[in-house]
C-alpha cells in the first residue's frame, strides 16, 4: 500500500477563497482522521470518521469547516471562506481501530495551506 | 475531557548523552499512550507506545515509562545521534472522544555532534 495519500502538498490562496484538501486512506482502515499543525497549538484533531460516517467534529473551529467522506477511500476537508488565521499544515491520518484498541495512526504528509 | 501536557518544548543535547521528554495526563481511565516523532516536513510516525497494563517498554535505544497513579509518561532516548533530531509527540487515549488521541504540544530535540 502507498500509505495515506494526500493532496495537494501545498496551497497558497488568497483570504475568502474556497480550499479543498483531499485523502485517500490506506485500504482496509476503517477509521480516518483530519488534523491541523501549528506552531501555537501543535496536533488538534478537527473531526474522524469511522467507516465513513462522521464520529466526533467537535475540534472543527467553525461553520466554515466541513468535511465529508463519500466512500471508503476518499474524503475530503473544505474551507469556505478561507482567512489567513486558517494557515497551517492540515494532515489526514487512518487507521484500524481506535487508539488502545488496533489504533496506530498512519499520517499521510500534510497539506500545508497559506492564505495569504 | 483528556487533556496532555508535555515538556519541555525545546531540548538540546550532544550525541551521546540521553534525552528525556515527560507527559502528564489528566484523564485516569486513558490505558494507551504512543509517542510518535515527526522529522522535519515529514509526517508523525509512531515510534514507540505504552499500554495501562506495563510500567515500562524498551525498543533498543527509546524506552518509555509509565506511572498511572501520578498519570505521567516519559521518553527515554539513550546515546542520542543526530538521526534523533526531530519534534516529538505523546499522546493520550482519550476515553470520552470514544477512544480518541489527544497530542500533547511536542518536544524539539536538537542533538549535536
């Protein structure tokens, strides 16, 4: 398997534009997660799903997050409209099973986003 | 809900000597603990974890303990190399997000040679 794969690597839009992060999860794991990096406060899981259903989306920041998983091998992260405050390295991750069970979280590189 | 504090941010040390990062957590039904290193513009990978049942794991150079009654865990690198310069992070199985990990903020180890 070629590990999580996410595009696009990096992303310079502008401030009100529209921004669409992609993941494709390795095959067979039932669990996938979208996170955000930065420097001021560090890994913060923005929402998960398990077997592409939404579980847990409180860490999204607001309405202009949403995120959405239509098969097994595909979601995605939107942001509309973008501000600056949204720059950051945005990474999906998946896995088996949750943490303490199967939990080891495969990261795919990130998505380093600048809105400028 | 959980929540980890870890330190210190920054750690500075030369090849050779061991470096140790500690975490704390604040939920006491949290039985998973991974620690997880990030190279430069890499991706985390996990490196080394902990369940509630052991007090201690070693994997070669990393060994990791944990104490539940005080809700601290650590990480112990021993005869560090340049190669184990990177941004480390625990993290906490976090029972009220149905098993979730919550990350604590990470720890840059610089090793000089």
């Amino acid at each position: 398997d070629a590990g999580v794969i996410q595009s696009p690597r990096h992303e310079v839009t502008e401030m009100g534009q529209e921004v669409t992060l992609r993941c494709k999860p390795i095959s067979g794991h039932d669990y996938l997660f979208w996170y955000r990096q930065t420097m001021m406060r560090g890994l913060e899981l923005l929402i998960y799903f398990n077997n592409n259903v939404p579980i847990d989306d409180s860490g999204m920041p607001e309405d202009r997050f949403s995120a959405k998983m239509p098969n097994a091998s595909f979601s995605t992260l939107k942001i509309q409209p973008s501000e600056p405050r949204d720059s950051a390295v945005y990474f999906c991750a998946s896995s088996l099973g949750l943490a303490g069970g199967s939990g080891e979280l495969f990261f795919g590189e990130g998505s380093r986003l600048t809105v400028l | 809900g959980e929540n980890v504090e870890q330190h210190p941010s920054t750690l500075s040390v030369q090849e050779g000597d061991s470096a140790v990062i500690k975490c704390t957590y604040s939920d006491s039904a949290s039985n998973y603990f991974p620690w997880y290193k990030q190279e430069l513009g890499k991706r985390p990978q996990l490196i080394i974890d902990i369940r509630s049942n052991v007090g201690e794991k070693k994997d070669q150079r990393i060994a990791v303990t944990l104490n539940k009654t005080a809700k601290h865990f650590s990480l112990h690198i021993t005869e560090t190399q340049p190669e184990d310069s990177a941004v480390y992070f625990c993290a906490a199985e976090s029972r009220g997000s149905q098993g979730n990990l919550i990350f604590g903020k990470g720890t840059k180890l610089s090793v000089k040679p």
